[in-house]
C-alpha cells in the first residue's frame, strides 16, 4: 500500500514546517496611564515575527508624515515605519512565542481515491499566508514571506532525490 508511504511523507513536511515556521511577536505595553491611546489599542495583538504590527496612526504623523490611518511597525520605536510622534518615548516591548505559527501546522490523513492518494499539510492561524508570502503596506513598505511551507516541501523532496 502506498498510502502509509504518502503519510510518512506528509507528516515529513509538517515536522520541518513546523521547524522553520516564524515565532509570533505580540506587543506588549507597560500598562500604566501614561500609555498612548495609540498603543493601548494595540496591546496584545499579535503577528507573525516576519509581517507589521497595524498601530493606529498619531494625527501629527497624518499632518507631518503622511501616513494614514495606520502605522505599519516592525515594532515599537520601529523608524522604518516613518512615524515620529507615534514611536517618541515609547516603552512598548514585544513579546515572543516560538510556536505561534507551528501550533497551526497539522496533517490530514491520507485519503485514496482511485488511483491517486491525496496528503495534505495544513498551517491555520491569522496571517499565516502572508506570513508564508510576505506582504505589502501603505508607502511602499514591504515583508519579506518567510517561504516556511514550500521550504518544508523542497527539504523533504530533496531527501527522496
Ligand atoms: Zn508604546
């Protein structure tokens, strides 16, 4: 039977998915009530460690800057978001998971039907597929995908060559 091969297989690209999935960033505020509206709106959300937080912008980086309603940051104090007031004097941290994306990568059992036996990988979670192909932001600000399920793919195939 070919079908317990083609499961070996599979559960092969879950475990080096899960290897070279990114951690998830959630950002973190210190809390007290000297924390910008801004950033209490974004405490606790969390991405994918390659993507952007999504901050509400500050009004004096909408006048002065040019950004919209949204500052897209790497993480707090992030220059490269092109914010001023919406980075100045900021405590926020960020606050890692190594296993955000790769708790979402599961394997579905093989199923044959006629001649063809058909495995799937599956990785769910919020962001996952920018997270696997990058992503684009207002201003021309780009991420780089993290290419962690086709790289899964290219490993295990390589071993079968
Ligand atoms: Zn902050």
């Amino acid at each position: 039977m070919v079908a317990p091969e083609v499961g070996r297989i599979g559960d092969k690209i879950a475990t080096q998915a899960k290897r070279l999935a990114p951690p998830t960033k959630q950002w973190v505020t210190v809390g007290d009530d000297r924390v910008r509206h801004t950033h209490v709106q974004t405490e606790g959300q969390t991405v994918p460690n390659n993507l952007r937080f999504k901050v509400p912008s500050m009004d004096w980086d909408r006048r002065h800057r040019g950004l919209g309603a949204y500052t897209y940051m790497k993480a707090p104090r992030d220059q490269t978001s092109r914010a001023v007031a919406n980075i100045k004097n900021c405590r926020c941290r960020t606050a890692s998971d190594p296993a955000g994306i790769s708790r979402g990568i599961n394997t579905r059992p093989p199923v044959v039907a006629g001649n063809r036996v058909t495995m799937t990988v599956v990785c769910e979670g919020d962001l996952v597929v920018q997270a696997e192909l990058g992503d684009v932001y207002p201003g021309g600000l780009v991420a780089a995908g993290a290419h962690f399920m086709a790289k899964a793919v290219s490993t295990v195939a390589a071993d079968y060559q």
